[in-house]
C-alpha cells in the first residue's frame, strides 16, 4: 500500500485545499492501494524540520518528499 501525506497549513490554505481536491480524485480511482494522511503543521510543527519543508502544501510519498 501506497502511503501519501499531504502537509499543509490550515483549512484557510486555498493552495492546500486545492491539492487536496485533487489528491482525493486520484486516490479514488486506487481505492484500496493508497493511504491518504492529512497533517495540519500548525499542529504539527516537527513535519516541517522532519521533511525540510519551506512552503506548503507539501507532499509525502511512502516517507520520501516529493513536492
């Protein structure tokens, strides 16, 4: 199974929203295959110094950052 975190910042975040959107059109035609994590940052702060993230959202494949 296929893990996939999106980090983003708030559900204010438009961009975050949007990628949301679009990960949840993906994910439904892998029904089953993919695990979809959603993580608010500003929650959990540590996921931006684990992953080295600069800008959200961002998105985590099976532990690896990938955008």
């Amino acid at each position: 199974m296929i893990e996939l975190e999106i980090l983003s910042t708030s559900l204010g975040c438009s961009k975050c929203e949007h990628a949301m959107k679009v990960i949840r059109k993906v994910v439904a035609k892998y029904e089953g295959k993919v695990h979809v994590i959603e993580t608010d940052v500003t929650e959990k702060p540590e996921k931006l110094i684990e992953f080295k993230v600069m800008s959200t959202p961002a998105i985590i494949i099976n532990g690896k950052l990938v955008f």
